[in-house]
C-alpha cells in the first residue's frame, strides 16, 4: 500500500498515512480540527540493496548474461550460429 503526504492549509501540520488506493483522501486536520488537509505531491523513493535481479541482471549491462541466442558474431549484426 502506497504512503501519501498531507498538509493542512489552515494550519500546516504535516502527516504520512499508509491508505489503499480506492481508499477516500483524508481531509480532517487532527491538529486544527478543520477540514483543510490536502494530499501532496511527491515522488516515490526507494533503494535497491543488496545482491537482487537489479545487481546480478541490469546494473552492469553485461552481455555475458545473454543466451546463446542472442550472441553475435560480428558488428554486422547477424546471429552465431
């Protein structure tokens, strides 16, 4: 389940809730008791750690991770057969 940022517009109190997507955007401010509280925009962030299929597969843009089928045998572009 994704976490949105919201901000009251009255008061500027700040709060992150974890919510479904269908879920219905929270508008009651906690601090302020108005119905001021606006879902923010913001980017998504997240890290990859570790030894995953992002290290072993993309980072380094090896080709020895190819199949077979996929060598080449010469810049003309024509497959090894």
């Amino acid at each position: 389940m994704p976490i949105y940022s919201y901000k009251c517009s009255n008061c500027g109190y700040t709060k992150d809730a974890l919510q479904k997507y269908s879920d219905a955007p929270l508008t009651h401010c906690p601090n302020c008791g108005k119905e001021t509280l606006v879902k923010q925009l913001s980017a998504p962030g997240f890290e990859l750690r570790g030894k995953g299929w992002y290290a072993t597969d993309f980072k380094g843009g090896s080709s020895a991770a190819l199949p077979a089928s996929h060598a080449r045998d010469d810049s003309s572009g024509k497959k090894s057969s």
